[in-house]
C-alpha cells in the first residue's frame, strides 16, 4: 500500500500480537514493537519478518505512528502506561483485536472460533484442513503450530480463520461470516460478573454475524443451548442458518442441519469416531486423544463441508494432526516418564485432559503439577479445582500465577487448603521449583505420566523437571 500505516504493537512478543503483527506485515502495513521481555516464542518470527523489537517501553516508539496496538491485559497490568496515555491523547489507541478485525479482517470471508475451551486447537486445525482443501486461509490463534512456524499462517485468499477471545468482549471486535461455538461455561471472573454476564457477551457475538450468517454449535454445552433457545427467534428474523452437532445430549431446536457423532475407539495417539447425518455415515480417524478434541473437531469438520472441502481431504487432515503447542504436548520421555506440558487453567479442561489421559494410558501413575492462574479464578472454581485434580494420583500446586491481577491487591488464598480438599495423602503445595523437581525426581518411576497444567511459566518448570530426569537418567 502506498503511504504505509505505521502501526506499533505494544507488547509484541505475545501469542496473540505477535500473529496479527506478522500477518500485517505481509499485508503492507509499517509494523514495529516492544516488550519487557523479547526473548520470548516468536522473537525469530518476528525478525525474520522485518518486524524492528524494542525492548521495554518509552514515548519515543510511538513519535512517528498511526496506530498503537496493545494486548487488553496491558491496560490491566499497567493503565497509566506513558504510551497508552500519549495514544489515546492522539486517538491512535486500540487492542490489537480491534486493528485485526479494522484493517485485516476487512473485506474477508471470517471464520471465528469462540468458546471458553479449545479455541486454539480447533483454529488451527480448521486452518489446516481449508489449506489442504486449497482454499489457502489466513489463520491466526494464539498457539504454535510447528507446521507454520507459529500461530499464524499468510494466506493469500479471502478466508481468515481466528480464535474470538470473550475476555474483555474482545470478540466483539469480530463480524464473522461463520461462527463457531465449542462451549460456554464461567471464566474470566476478573472480568465477567456471572455466567449470564457471559452467556449475554456469546449473545452479542451471535448478532455480529455477517454475511452467509453461519453459526455451528456443540449441542452438548447446556449454556449454548440456552443461549440459542434464548434468541430462536432473532435467528429466524436475520436468517441465520444454525447447524448444531453432538455426542451425548440432542437439543430439540429447528436446526438447519444437525450432526451427531459416537465415540469408537481411543487409543495414546488418536480418537476413532462415527459421523452421521441423514442417511450418510462416515468414519474419520482424528490424531488427538479425548472426547473434548473429537467435540473441537466437529465445527472444523461442518465447517469444511459448508465450504466444499473433499471429505477424504477432511479425513487425511485429522488423521495426521498431532496437535498444537502446549495442549496436552508430549515433551520428553525420559526411562519411559513421559512428560507433558498442557495449558489447562480452568477446572473444566484439568478435569477433561486427566479424563482423556486415563482412558488412554489405563492403569499408569499420573502426576499432576498445577500452576493456579490468578487468583479470582482459583477462589471462584476452588471446589471445582479439587474436584478435578483428585483424578490424577499424584497432586504438586505451585506457586500462582497472577497475570492480569499482579497489580489488584486481591487476598491470598490458602493453597494448602485445596491440597486438603483434594486429598492431603496425595497432594502437597510446594512454592519452590526446586524442591518440586527434586519431588518428582524422587517420586517419578518407569512408566508414569507427568503433566505440568499452567497458562503462566508452568511452561518453564515442565523444561527444569525435564532436565533434572535427564540429568540423572540411566539411559546415556
């Protein structure tokens, strides 16, 4: 473009920037950043890209631009910033959602993928199976993705995939010409009031819809089938062509086209399940293990067919999909401990990775090492955390991660009191990592699984519990 957009992503190193960055980069845009800590996951991208890294933050970086992107979470952890302050003086000031959705997503065939669980998973695996179908996407999750070289992919089509976040109602930004929606349950309290604060913000996305107004939906979220009950009528009135799928629970509602699927068979690798719809049945072969994952897979695989993908296409693209970053990742085997590092926060998604451990490694050790993150969150689903950490046979919480909160002053909370509601025989809080590396290594034998839960530096400790096994293996 003639005249560049200068726009300065403040905060670039990040999952969620640093993607958008990149990706407008290559669509012309003047791109430049900073972070407090540029040695993080996408600095190489970032640079090999062009895209110029400032470390830490000063009012020099934004003398000469149109635009200042920030991550939400910045006007949380630090509101008074000097540039936020100087950018919003200048009318330049917006997230980086609201640059995607303003100068990215214009003009584009957007799919979104929205829920309070699997929207990484199911974005990049939706971005997948449309490249292999030819359609040749835009994607952007907040992820990595070792076939892309990160969360992104520079497609040069009218089709741009992306995760639509409900913290901050930043999916509002979004106008999607298809929605996809995984679940809906409580999150974010920082943020959200209640779970009908939450179920009014899915609402408000649902009414973003755009265009052909697609929306798929997993009928077996009792908070989606709510919602779309709740606006049946608004659905029929814009034309919105609702296709609903499920394993467990069918919802009596006057879908378009409606999908159910059933569970054959898991194994330590993959899933097997049966589609049907109408007449047809189809078996498909999905890399990933879990009823959660087969669920993700169901709005990617509607999705495609809406969009004209070749089923055997489909099927070829789950069945050699292993995953992304940080979602139930294999990092190590070390003596036959296998080591995972696993993203969980929510007691939703701990309980279902333990499920989908248990049902395909029977009969092994697990540990669970879990990094609570923020303190609302832990106070607000304390019962729920216990509840689901009580599946693992061995419990080690760490330190919290405060995030967001770092700056709230909100009261601590006693961890030692879930490690009692979880079971006090199998479960212990141990703030030093240290001291958690030297338990596992004195604990851990031939066989057992060990998952390290966190969305804050969990990823860090599941490196150091790694290179202590490693260092005193017996394997050479």
């Amino acid at each position: 473009m003639e005249n560049k957009i200068k726009v300065h992503f403040m905060g670039i190193c990040g999952s969620g920037a640093a993607p958008i960055a990149i990706i407008a980069k290559n669509n012309g845009f003047d791109v430049s950043g900073c972070d407090l800590n540029v040695s993080g996951y996408y600095k190489d991208a970032l640079l090999e890209n062009n895209i110029e890294i400032l470390k830490g933050h000063a009012l020099s970086h934004i003398e000469n631009i149109d635009i200042l992107a920030i991550s939400p979470a910045i006007l949380d952890i630090s509101p008074n910033n000097p540039e936020i302050l100087e950018a919003e003086k200048r009318g330049i000031l917006m997230t980086w959602q609201e640059f995607s959705a303003k100068y990215i997503q214009k003009e584009k065939f957007v799919i979104s993928i929205a829920g309070t669980h699997g929207k990484s998973t199911t974005t990049v695996l939706m971005g997948l199976v449309l490249e292999n179908g030819g359609l040749d996407p835009i994607v952007e999750a907040g992820t990595t993705f070792k076939r892309w070289g990160g969360g992104y992919r520079l497609g040069k089509s009218k089709y741009f995939v992306c995760e639509a976040d409900e913290f901050n109602n930043n999916f509002l930004n979004y106008s999607p010409s298809i929605a996809v929606i995984n679940n809906i349950e409580m999150d974010h309290p920082e943020f959200f009031k209640d779970i009908t604060d939450v179920k009014n913000s899915f609402k408000n996305f649902i009414k973003k819809l755009t265009g052909p107004k697609i929306l798929i939906i997993n009928e077996d979220s009792a908070a989606i089938s709510e919602v779309i009950c709740e606006l049946k009528d608004w659905l029929k009135e814009k034309g919105v062509k609702v296709i609903g799928y499920y394993i467990d629970n069918k919802l009596e509602f006057p879908f378009d086209i409606e999908y159910k699927a059933e569970l054959v068979s898991t194994t330590p690798d993959s899933s097997t399940f049966k589609l049907i719809y109408g007449d047809k049945e189809n078996i498909f072969n999905l890399g990933l293990i879990g009823k959660h994952n087969v669920m993700n897979s169901l709005g990617v695989l509607i999705t495609s067919l809406e969009l004209g993908v070749d089923i055997d296409l489909i099927k070829n693209s789950f069945e050699n999909f292993k995953g992304i970053g940080r979602r139930l990742e294999l990092i190590a085997d070390i003596d036959d401990i296998k080591i995972f590092d696993d993203f969980a926060h929510h007691p939703t998604a701990v309980a279902t990775t333990l499920d989908s451990i248990n049902l395909s490694y029977p009969g092994k050790k697990v540990f669970a090492i879990f990094e609570p993150h923020q303190l609302s969150r832990t106070k607000l689903f304390f019962n729920e955390f216990a509840v689901a950490l009580r599946k693992a046979d061995r419990v080690i919480i760490t330190k919290p991660f405060l995030g967001r909160e770092a700056n709230k002053n909100i009261e601590p909370i006693d961890l030692n009191m879930l490690c009692k509601e979880i079971d006090i025989n199998k479960a212990d809080y141990i703030e030093n990592s240290d001291e958690i590396c030297s338990t596992i290594l004195n604990e851990a034998k031939s066989g057992d699984l060990i998952i390290v839960f966190g969305a804050g530096d969990s990823y860090k400790l599941s490196r150091k519990v790694i290179s202590i096994l490693r260092k005193n293996s017996t394997i050479i």
